[in-house]
C-alpha cells in the first residue's frame, strides 16, 4: 500500500472519530433544557437529536467549504498536517467532555488545524484575516447576541401568560419545546457536520484525489459525516447535558422554548453564511439569556464562568496539541511516525474514556440535583428541583 494513501486513511479515521465526538459532545446544545424541564425522557431526546442531526447535515455545505479553504493556506497542507490538527480537536473534546464543559468542538478542531499549520509553515501558512472574520468575530458576538435574544423572548412570555393558570402554560410549552429542540439539532447539523466535511475535503485536495476549484466535498464524505455526527449524538454525551441543563439555571418549559428557538434561529443564519460558529457558545448564551429574562430565576455565574475560562483556551490548547502532534509524526516520519502518532491518540482517548467511568453519568442520574459540581449527588436518588415539577407528573414526557 502507497503510504500517502495509508496516511489518507488514518486522516479519514480520526476525522470521523472527531465527528463522533463531536455529536456526543454537542447534544446538550439541543437537548439539555427539554431533558431537564421534563419535556422529553433522556432517551427520547437524543434518539429525536441524532436523526435530526442526520438530516441537517445535508442540508448544506458552505460552513464546509470555509474550513476547506478560508483558514489556512491549502497548498501548504499535508497529510499529516491535517492528521495532527484533528488529534488537537479530538483531545481537547474529549478532555472537555470528561470535566462537563461545555466548550466549543468548532474551536478545537480550527485550534488544532492552526497549531498543526504553525508548525508546519509559521504564522504565514495561516488566513489570518478568515481566522478573524469567520472564527473569532462570531464567537465574540453570539452568546451575547444569544443570551440577549433569549433574555427578551423569556420576558416577553412570561408577561404574555402572567394570567394563565401555571399548569396550563407549563403543559403547552413543554409540547412547544419539543418543536425547538428539534428545530436547534436540525441546524446544529447543518453547522457542525459541516466542519469534519471541510477537514476530509481538505485532505482529499492534499493528496490530490479533488481539485482545490471543487465547491463542495464528494457525496461519501457527506454522508460519512452524517452518519458519525447522528452515531455521537444517539450515544448521548450525558455529562455535557447535566452542566447545560442542571448547572447553569433551574430551566422551565418557557425557558426552553425561549433558549432553544433563540438558539436555533441564530445557528441557521451562521450557516446559511458559512460562519463556522459554535453551537456550544449559542446555547450557552440563550441559556443564561433565559435565567435573566425570568423573574426571579437563580443563574449560577460561577458556572458560567468556568465554562467562559475554558472557551478563552480551547483555540490556544487545541493548537499546542495540534503542534506537538505534528512535530511527533513528522519528525519520526513515516510509517513509523503514522503508526506512532495514532497509537497515542487511541491510548489518551482510552485513558480519558476510563477515567469518566469512575463517576459514569447517563440517563438514568443527568436530571439529578445540581449539587455545586458535575458528579455531585449522580448517586443520589432524584429529586424533584424544579416548580413546576407538579405539573410535570400530570403531563408525561414524550
């Protein structure tokens, strides 16, 4: 076998593995404050997530094109150079999903691509000015864009139903929410698979298998990709959903609804320019916006703190990663430096894997008691934390 084509392969591999953990640790983005507010059972919500991840995901193909070719120079990139950029966003995804942070799987995977690109070539192979406009702009402005959006839509329904008996405006919004949700993972596909799409086409144009004048990758990477996101997502990624959804607010249906329509409508528009946006980021600010908007609502800022210190060093830790990973495989080169570079990979995914299993949480103990941190009170019985969770046993979920 042609060692191009066997690096190919590994390139392929990991970037499928980065779009499986992409899923998983993306799902509370949709489904964290439905699973919480009761409006769907755990379950329910992912499977319902990963078909609608499936769908969006090929709904469109210009957040691709713009990893493809709006952030670093394409005739500077290798083979390796992509393998190494996406064991950055693999790791730190992983490492994020272990401690229930919420951080971006955008910014991971752009940050290991650049470190990758700064070894490789210095600051010259990199689109400084497309790192800018697409990445660092949009992550700025969307969850105060988000947060502010969600914040008056929470306010304007709670004052449209402030003469409604609670238990009506809990069961009609609690059936609204589904509707959101559904709305947030369509376009959450429509965003995020996009981006493994853009990294495999990148490196089909290293090897030459396409040409750099292509608009949009070969149907088989589409599809590939829609299959890995809608695997990830159906697998859940509980400790992400119990930080989103019991960590930060108390989240009632109209709060959901709120979130996730806020959320939903501004990751479409991302999309439909090609910004490659975080959904995470998105979610997170609709969150918060929902907490503010309700009278009375606790926010829990030193959550959202933490989570806000990991989102300032997910492009930096992504990209040291991304560096030291290529300079590993390329100064051993290659067959050898191939084989070593993955065999690391697998051992560190393997080792964050176990370490998770020391506090597993799943469906069965995400909606527990937030008690000041992720594993705190899994192992409890649950309890009902929410006000309306009276009504809630009068409605089942779906």
């Amino acid at each position: 076998m042609d060692f191009q084509f066997f690096l190919l392969i590994i390139v392929v591999m990991t970037a499928l593995a980065f779009d499986f953990t992409n899923g998983f640790h993306d799902t509370g983005n949709a489904m964290a404050t439905s699973i919480a507010s009761g409006a769907l059972k755990p379950k329910v919500a992912v499977s319902m997530s990963a078909v609608l991840n499936l769908v969006g995901a090929f709904l469109s193909t210009a957040v691709a094109a713009t990893i493809a070719k709006g952030l670093v120079d394409a005739n500077l990139v290798s083979l390796e150079l992509v393998f190494a950029g996406l064991v950055g966003g693999v790791v730190w995804n992983l490492l994020t999903w272990l401690l229930g942070i919420p951080s971006s799987s955008s910014h991971a995977l752009i940050g290991g691509i650049i470190g990758a690109m700064l070894a490789a070539a210095g600051i010259s192979g990199v689109l400084w000015q497309g790192v800018v406009r697409t990445v660092i702009v949009p992550a700025m402005m969307a969850p105060f864009i988000a947060g502010l959006v969600a914040c008056v839509g929470t306010w304007l329904v709670y004052r449209s139903v402030r003469k409604v008996p609670e238990e009506r405006t809990n069961t009609g919004f609690r059936y609204g929410q589904i509707g959101s949700a559904a709305l947030v993972s369509l376009a959450h596909g429509t965003n995020d698979a996009q981006k493994t799409m853009g990294v495999i086409f990148l490196a089909l144009i290293s090897y030459g298998a396409v040409s750099s004048d292509d608009h949009m990758p070969p149907f088989w990477v589409i599809a590939s990709c829609a299959f890995a996101i809608a695997l990830g997502t159906y697998l859940g990624g509980w400790r992400i959903i119990r930080t989103l959804g019991k960590g930060l607010v108390e989240i009632e249906s109209p709060q959901g609804m709120s979130a996730e329509t806020s959320s939903a409508a501004i990751i479409l528009l991302s999309s439909h320019f090609g910004y490659s946006l975080s959904t995470t980021h998105v979610a997170t600010g609709s969150i918060l916006g929902s907490g503010v908007g309700k009278p009375g609502a606790e926010v829990r800022w030193n959550v959202a703190a933490r989570m806000a210190v990991a989102w300032l060093v997910t492009l930096p830790a992504a990209a040291l990663v991304g560096a030291l990973t290529y300079g590993v495989v390329h100064g051993i080169g290659g067959w050898v430096g191939a084989i070593v570079g993955f065999s690391g990979l697998i051992a560190v995914s393997a080792a964050i894997y176990l370490q998770s299993r020391k506090t597993k949480i799943d469906h069965n103990n995400v909606n527990n008691e937030w008690k000041g941190d992720l594993t705190t009170g899994v192992n409890d019985d649950p309890e009902p934390t929410s006000p309306n969770k009276a009504t809630q046993a009068e409605t089942p979920a779906v």
